[in-house]
C-alpha cells in the first residue's frame, strides 16, 4: 500500500514508453513528490509538473549523487528497457567500479538484469519499491470500468482470447488480439495495439468481417517479458477512441498488468462510446468468485 | 501415386477458393480428363479448359447423373466449404431421400461431415479419391524451391516460427506469420497473408523493423481445421511477389499442408527474386534426416 503519510520523494527511474509519467502522477496524487531520472536513449517523454534530471546508463555517481541531494530513499524502476547500446553508456566514476555489474547486466535476462540492479541500490542504501507500493490503483482491477457489461457470449469470447494470449506468451508475441465469439479476427505484431485495431475497419470494408457493429472485443495482457520489469502496457482515451471508431463492443484487459491511464476518466468515456471495458484474471473472469 | 494410364475423368467437386482450379490443372496434366463439379455459391473461379457443370448443395440426383453421364468413377472433394446455409440449399429427389443427411452434415464437425458425405458417394458406387492419390507433386515437398538455401539463423528462425503456428492452431487461426530471428515481426487474423505481409513495408518504414532487407521470413501453414478437408492454403507468383516488395529474405511452408501454385515457376521466380522457398516439417526442419 502506498504509504499515505510520507512525503519524501519518490525516485522514478525512468525507461521508454508511457509508464514512467503515469507513474509519476499516479504517485504525485497519492501526496508524495517525485524525482524522474531520466534515463537518456530510454525516457522519452515529458516530466510535467515533476522534477527531472537525465542521465546516461552507466552513469552511477551521478544517479546517487543527485537522488541523495533531494532527498530519496525509495526508488522504481519504471518503463521499457532494453539492454542499453554500448555506444549509449556513459561510464562515470559510479560506472566504473560498476563495469563488472554493467557487463553482467548486458548479458543476462531480464529478471537477473533487475536483481542485480536491485542490489546495488541497496547496497548504496537506496529502497527499491515495486509499482504497487507507490502507485496501486494504476494497474486495472479486476471487474468493469463504467455502466456496460459483456453479455454471457462476450464472457466466453473475453476467456477464449486470454486463452489465444496465454498460448502466444511464450513467443514474446500477441499482447492483444481483436475476436467475435471464437474467431479470432487479429493478432497484435509488431504493428502495436492502434494499428491492430484499426485493421477491422479494414475487414469490415473489404467483407471478411460482416458482422454488425458495435461487433469485436480488444482482448490484451501484458507480454511475458514485460511482467519481469515494472512496465505495462497502457490503454487510455486514445485505445478507447480507436475501438469505438473500429466499432468494437468492449475492451478486456488482464487486471494487474494493464495500466489505466487516464484512470478516472475511463469510465465516464467508456459509457460515451457504449463499449464495456472490463479486467479480468488470466482466465478471462471479470467478476470475483 | 497417380495411375498415369487411366484415361476416365476424375471428378471434381469444386467448392470455395483456389484449390480446385489448381487441382483440375494438375489433373490435366497428369493425363486424365477432369469433370468440376462447381457447387454455386462456394466456387468461384474459372473452368478454363475444363469440363464443368454447376449444381447446389442438396441437387445430389443432378451430381450423380451427370457424373455417371461422363463416365466419372473418381471423386475429388476440393476447396474451401463452410456448412451451407439453408438458403443455399437447392433440394432435388436425390436430396430429398438424403435430408436427414443433410441435416446430420450441417450439424456436425468438417471431419464426420466429410466422412457421412465420402459414404453417400460411396453407396452410389463412386469412388472417393484423396487429392493425393490424382494430384501429386501439388502439396510442396520438403526441402528447396530454387537455388536459395535458408542459413542456420533462419533455419532456426522457421522452427521458432512454426513452433508459433502450432500454439496457434488451437485456436483456429495464425495460418502464418513473419519472423526475424526469434522476433515475431506479424501474425496473421482475418486480413489474409498478402494483407499481413504488406505490414512488414509499413513497419520498417515506421522503424518499427529497421534489419535491412532482405530480412524476415513468410512461414505458413494449413489450419488444423483445414487439414480434415481437401483444402490448403496456396503460395504462388504473387505470394513470392509480395514478399519481395516486403524485402523478406525467404518463405518456408508446412510440406505436405501447403501449395505450389505454377509450381514450375516457382523455383525460376524465387532465384529472380533471390528468396529462399522452403518445404519443411511440421518441426521446421527441411533436409531429410
């Protein structure tokens, strides 16, 4: 639980992708103030009311010198984060008693690439705090978001398309996927989620799915790869927008590993659309018990 | 194997896609005469130099006099066939004594279907032949089409691949899918495999797949549904053309489940357009042993 009392910076960590400002506002709502230490080649949004400094990967003095001077003792590693570019390291002083750590950190998973990283936080008297420590309430919750509900046909359809996203995990793959009943009408590449979505239209345009709008459910989870990092995918306003105007029926996402960003306005715009938005467990269960 | 000396027409009973023309033309030029017997509202192609005669699901008097009138013995059943709809069903004497089967067809699985239809023609003294037995040499082998050889990267790549395609085949779809290396770069929905191959062009424009062509790899292969029935997907000319305007670097299909379409042309388009084609195993492998 995120400790409502304290009010001493949150350090943020920060990598690729939306999460890390999310999880700096999810944070600065709960009361604390953040530090986003942007990391240079990896974060590329914008800090916002935050406070912010970047650096390079390889760069340890400078990240412990700076989060001491404001403050910080718990620190989340936030974002996309793949094994960093030789030519992006910035080697300090920090860096250079940490070569060793750093060539191992190339080298390994991910998982073992953030124990290693975890404990040489610690050992610097950093606290490395999960996301659900300093931001609950950012992941989706099991249950609908807003008034619609998917019918007991939906409900199977919602369990089937986990099922197609448990069998792709393994593959690093199909982190959605778009279905009407049991047919699955796409799966997400590379493409990314939007792209994904838009090709129903395409279907619809060209006959290959006939069936009336609103029609289609956007089933998505995180990728087995990313559950090792403190990094989601995001469905907002945007993921929203795109499904009304595919004219799909609702959104299914995996409760815990799917932000909602834009959280307190998802239900109001959810309604708006007349598409259900509901997470669910990795069955595909959307009410508890 | 095709009995070369046998002169009477073999059968076809043409339903939807490409594959029954396919057929008829490797029937031809094995020697015998070919008969398509175009069911309406699932055939859609062109009889060419064909005999051909149109009849609808449930006109099983009007199949059978025709068939016997040209002297057919052998039966093919080819293409793509959904249960039909009722308002397709055009109900002649020989449908009428044969409604309960019709009924038992429609409700049932492709597999009990076909073999409930295979002992209908069997009882009237047909013999229902498999694509196989009349048309060798249509199924791609296992093993190269053309000069081009995948290396150990991408051979490691194709068993990655049609890993991917058999976690798929529960779920009825991800007939293919385009790989780099153990990346999935696309899986195929509804879109069709030219839809999804015209992705790659866009995703490396989007520098979402910056590899410089050639790079990327097509592997295909039947559904599992697809495989109860005389029906594979096809790979021709304009399969290898797409695939070059997408800059792949080759194409590997389940041998066996996958046609060649123009098959001569094959292995003359692939060296033109410096792609390895590839048959292989439902493994991946494609060297015997």
């Amino acid at each position: 639980m995120a400790d409502m009392g304290r009010r001493d910076p949150v350090a943020i960590l920060a990598a690729g992708g939306r999460m890390p400002r999310l999880v700096a506002d999810a944070i600065s709502a709960t009361g604390r103030p953040v530090v986003l230490a942007a990391l240079s080649g990896f974060f590329d949004g914008e800090a916002g009311p935050h406070d912010m400094f970047v650096l390079s990967p390889g760069q340890f003095s400078l990240l412990f010198s700076r989060l001491r001077q404001r403050g910080c003792r718990d620190i989340v590693m936030v974002g996309e984060m793949k094994r960093p570019r030789l030519r992006d390291l910035r080697i300090d002083w920090g860096g250079v008693k940490r070569l060793p750590l750093l060539f191992k950190v190339r080298g390994r998973g991910d998982d073992s690439a953030m124990r290693l990283l975890t404990e040489t936080f610690e050992r610097e008297g950093f606290n490395v705090v999960s996301l659900s420590d300093v931001a609950p309430g950012l992941a989706a919750p099991i249950g609908p978001v807003g008034r619609l509900l998917p019918n007991v046909k939906q409900t199977d359809s919602i369990a089937f398309g986990f099922e197609l996203l448990g069998a792709l995990s393994p593959f690093d793959v199909g982190q959605a996927a778009i279905l009407h009943g049991r047919r699955v009408l796409a799966v997400e590449g590379a493409e990314g989620t939007a792209a994904m979505i838009e090709r129903i239209a395409a279907l619809r345009r060209s006959g290959r799915f006939s069936q009336t709008p609103p029609s289609g459910i956007l089933v998505k989870s995180p990728k087995a790869s990313q559950e090792l990092r403190n990094d989601m995918p995001v469905v907002g306003a945007a993921t929203l927008q795109a499904a009304s105007e595919a004219g799909l029926a609702g959104i299914a996402v995996a409760a815990g590993g799917v932000a909602l960003a834009e959280s307190a306005e998802m239900a109001r715009l959810a309604d708006q659309y007349g598409l259900f938005v509901v997470g669910c467990d990795r069955e595909g269960r959307w009410t508890n018990g």
